[in-house]
C-alpha cells in the first residue's frame, strides 16, 4: 500500500490554514467587541462629566445613574454576541442558534446555583427603576455608610468617609436609608450640667444655632429649634438642637455646630459635663 504524502499534506495543510483564520477571525471578534465598548466608555464617560458639570441636581444624578448602569449592561450583552459569533466561526450552529443554545447554558447553569448572579442582576434593573438612589447620594445599604460611586447590574459600590471602597452585591441588599434627600436635619444632643441654668443654657443654644443658620444659608433650610431636654443622663441633663439642612449636608451642619456650641460655652463659662471618679482611700 503507497501512502500518498502529497494528499496528507495537502490536506492537513488545509485544515491548518482555515484553523488559523478561524482563530484569526475570533481574535477580530474580540478586538472588535473592545473597540466597541471603550467607545461606549468614551461616550458614557463625557456624558457623566457634562452632568457633573451642571452640579447635584436629581437630573444629572439619575443621568450619571444611567450612563453606569448601561456601561455595565453593554459590557456583557457584547461579549455574550461575540462568543456565540466565535462558537459560529468555529463551525457550530449559526449565530441565533448559538444564542439560543447559550441562553438554554444558562438556564442550566441557573438551576446548578447561579441564581444568586441572576437575582444580584435584577435586583439592580429594580434598583435603578425605582429609583431607590443613585451615583452620588449619600445612603446606608445594610450596614455600610457612604457615598455611590458607581451602580452596575450586579454590585453597588460605596465609598465611605475613611475612603474604603465596599461592593455590595445589589440581590444582597434588604434595607436603605438614602440621606440624600432635598431636605434634612441635623440633630445635635448637648449635655449640659444638672446645677445649671437650663433655661439660660437653652437661650445661649438658640443663638449660637441662629447664628450659625445665618452665616450658612447655602447649607441650612430655615431657622434651627431647640426642642428641649430630651434625656436626664447619670451626669447631664440632655437638650436637643434641630437645624433642616440641605440634602447630605446635615454631617457637616452638625459637626460646626457642635464646635460653635463648645465656644460659645467656652466664653460663657458653661462646663460639658463629664464622667468623674471618685476614689475613697482608707487610713491606716
């Protein structure tokens, strides 16, 4: 029997060369794909500083809110249309068959224990229907504290006020408290001493918190109110001072009006009180 090694080769060289293109053409696919979502990443991104430009307001937040979200949607609609392309160049179905058949992958892999990965994905598409929060306000998820730096389908992420960045998977998420609304309040507890003059102490708040609403109108919504005590303490009588703020800026309201209230007790003589001990020693 002659082996014709001509025919082999002819063959095999054959298989080779439509290998290689076949491979060739997938790489394009891919490049492609990234070429596409770069400039997705171009357009969104302008879009995202031109809002930031035009300052908090609810519209160019839920814009920015958008543009997130759509990156994250795009990115995997793409590299889902570029394997099934790819799984078609190597020979295996057409394209709509392929994701036909990748979506029914997927429904199996479902039911093996991706549901967490599908719930995370709704829960986002919820998340940015309802309009629960969006990039850039300030919220509480769960028991994390900071702002939203980014809202994808699968993951909210946060950065707190020590600058920790905490990715939370959004099918994770069961209860919110979104501090940025158009008006808050700051609420500061002043302990002052039981032989004290509350009266007189509630007067010298009143001024130092109207003072301060004054000096402020770009942060404070109105008059402050002193609403009296609100807790007798072991060591202090408690009185409670409200200032309506704007949005996420009662922190701040609250922090300089706490300094500008120990100054002012500075000046009058008013003393904070505090825990104190006393030690009895035995004579010998």
């Amino acid at each position: 029997m002659t082996i014709n090694w001509d025919d082999i080769f002819s063959k095999y060289s054959n298989d080779l060369v439509k290998t290689g293109m076949n491979l060739l053409l997938i790489v394009l696919v891919f490049l492609v794909a990234k070429i596409l979502l770069n400039s997705l990443s171009k357009i969104t991104g302008g879009v995202i500083e031109k809002a930031k430009g035009a300052g908090e307001s609810e519209k160019s937040k839920e814009l920015i809110t958008t543009m997130t979200l759509l990156r994250s949607v795009c990115r995997y609609v793409i590299y889902f249309i570029a394997l099934c392309i790819s799984i078609n160049i190597l020979g295996f179905g057409s394209v709509a068959f392929n994701m036909v058949a990748a979506a029914g992958i997927g429904a199996i892999i479902v039911s093996m224990g991706a549901q967490s990965i599908i719930g995370d994905m709704f829960a986002g598409l919820f998340i940015m229907f309802e309009r629960q929060y969006a990039v850039g306000d300030y919220v509480k998820i769960n028991n994390y504290e900071g702002d939203v730096t980014s809202l994808a389908m699968r993951c909210t992420y946060l950065m707190t006020r020590t600058g920790e960045r905490v990715i939370i998977p959004n099918g994770e998420i069961r209860t919110v408290i979104n501090y940025t609304v158009k008006k808050s309040s700051a609420i500061v507890t002043v302990p002052t001493p039981y032989e004290a003059d509350t009266e007189e102490i509630m007067k010298v708040l009143r001024e130092v918190a109207s003072q301060y609403a004054k000096e402020h109108p770009d942060i404070c919504c109105g008059e402050p109110e002193v609403t009296g005590i609100s807790a007798f303490n072991t060591n202090s009588v408690d009185i409670t001072v409200c200032q309506p703020t704007k949005g996420k800026e009662f922190l701040r309201v609250g922090r300089e009006l706490r300094l500008a209230i120990k100054k002012r007790f500075d000046q009058e003589g008013i003393s904070i009180p505090f825990t104190q001990v006393v030690i009895h020693q035995k004579a010998e």
